[in-house]
C-alpha cells in the first residue's frame, strides 16, 4: 500500500503544483522535450478515439513574433524558445463539443507534461480572435481552427509564479449520491 500511497502523492504533487509559467530564460528546449510534450497531447482520450487535435511547433523568432502581434501576450510568445500552436481539425469532427473538450485534455496533458520535464508554460486563448491570421501566417488549410497557443521554455527563475487558490472541494461537489 505504501507504493501506491507514495505514487499518488506524487501525481497529486504534480498536478496542484503546476502553474501557469508566463517567463523563460533563453535556453532553447531540445528536440526531445518538445516530442515529449507533443506525445502526452497525443494521448489524450477522444470521443471514437478521432485525435481531432493537431500542432504546430515555432521555434522560428520571426514567425514567432509575426504570430505574436496577434495576442495582447505579445511578450509571452516573443520570449517563449518554442510556442505549440494547437488546431482541431474540423474534418475529423464527430460531435464538436466532444471533440473540444479532447482537444481540452490534450492541452492539459501537454502543460502537465512540461511542467513534469522542469519546463514552464501557459495556455493562450486570447489569440483565438486571430485564429484565421494565425492559420494563414503558417499556411494551413480553413479546415484547421486554432483553439490554443502554448508557450514553453525553462522558467525564468528570477519570476516565481503566484500559488493560486482553488475553491473547496465542498463548494464544488453538488452531490455524493
């Protein structure tokens, strides 16, 4: 019992201690931590199991910040050594909703997993009023609508992300039926 005790000590650790980091140092992520944070999006559950997520990796500065005068986090992705550009492909679409809330875990899976490898990174949404821009700066076909940007890098340690209060549990819960 204490293995299992001490397994999900540690999963709780990880997932209650990640935060959304919004400041990186400049040290470039190698070709491995990215693949690692693309392979945990890719696992994420799915409605028929229809992957509708897809991504866009930019570790380019101009391109970066061409896509950053698209977002009030202008400086987020400037700053950021690699920003994850996540699509759902509406081809692929079964239920849309379904299929929002599997893109939702993929990013959740991704930000867990960079914070996992030591690395910062923040979910971007209010790029999505550019989403078209976005899509055309990195030539993609009107069938893929951007539904995230993360930016990641390795923290800046000299910025300590504020600990964010969480609601009780009792306040959520609407019922132990």
């Amino acid at each position: 019992m204490g293995n299992q005790e001490n397994w999900l000590s540690q999963q709780q650790q990880l997932i209650t201690e990640r935060r959304s980091v919004r400041h990186f140092d400049e040290r470039p992520l190698s070709l491995k931590e990215i693949d690692a944070i693309l392979e945990a999006g890719r696992w994420a559950p799915s409605g028929l199991n229809n992957q509708p997520w897809r991504f866009v990796t930019v570790t380019k500065s101009d391109l970066k910040d061409k896509i950053a005068t698209l977002t009030k986090y202008q400086r987020i992705i400037e700053q950021a050594p690699v920003i994850i550009c996540v699509f759902i492909d509406n081809n692929t679409l079964y239920h849309r909703e379904k299929d929002l809330q599997s893109v939702g875990a993929a990013l959740q899976n991704m930000l867990l997993m960079a914070h996992s490898l030591e690395l910062g990174a923040v979910w971007l949404g209010e790029i999505l009023k550019n989403s078209k821009q976005v899509c055309k700066l990195l030539t993609l076909p009107s069938n893929y609508e951007l539904m995230a940007v993360i930016a990641t890098g390795h923290p800046d340690h000299n910025y300590e992300p504020k600990p964010k209060d969480r609601k009780p549990l009792t306040d959520l819960v609407l019922a132990r039926r």
